[in-house]
C-alpha cells in the first residue's frame, strides 16, 4: 500500500467520523454501511457515537457496557440486534 492510499482511507474514516451528527436521521444505514465497508469496520463504536460531542463519552461506556458491549467494540463487531440497540440509544439521546 502506498502512502496515498492510506491518506485516502484515513481521511474517509475521519470524514465518516465526523460526519455523525449530520448523518443521525439515516443512523441504522451508516451503521450497516461501517460494519460492510472494510475500510470502516475496524472504526471504534464508541469513538464514531461520542467524537463529536453530540452523546456524551461516560453515558454511552455505560450503555455499551448494558447491552454487552464496551468501548472497544467496532462496527465489523455488531450484530443486527447490536445496531438495533444502538440506533434506538441514538434517537433517545
């Protein structure tokens, strides 16, 4: 892999990343769309959900930690009733 490549791929997960808050009425299709897209699978739930500010760090550890989950988890990690979870923990914030 060439460095031009790696930029490419970093600058899309950073744009993904940041892109959340403007993206949280089609929460469930960007889930669906990180956990199948290899360069975004390995994005940390945690760090996409509370980067930006929008849900705050402490409360989604501890609603990861409810739902069997923890702040390590990435998207390539989630099950279908994972991110049904997490889109309603989402909309309910």
């Amino acid at each position: 892999m060439n460095n031009e490549y790696i930029l490419k791929v970093k600058k899309k997960r950073l744009l993904f990343i940041d892109e959340f808050e403007k993206n949280i009425e089609n929460i469930y299709d960007e889930l669906i769309k990180a956990k199948n897209d290899n360069q975004l699978s390995s994005i940390r739930v945690h760090k996409y959900l509370t980067t930006g500010g929008t849900l705050g760090k402490v409360k989604t550890a501890k609603y990861l930690d409810e739902i069997g989950l923890d702040e390590k988890t990435k998207f390539k990690n989630l099950k279908e009733a994972d991110i049904k979870k997490l889109v309603k923990y989402v909309i309910e914030q």
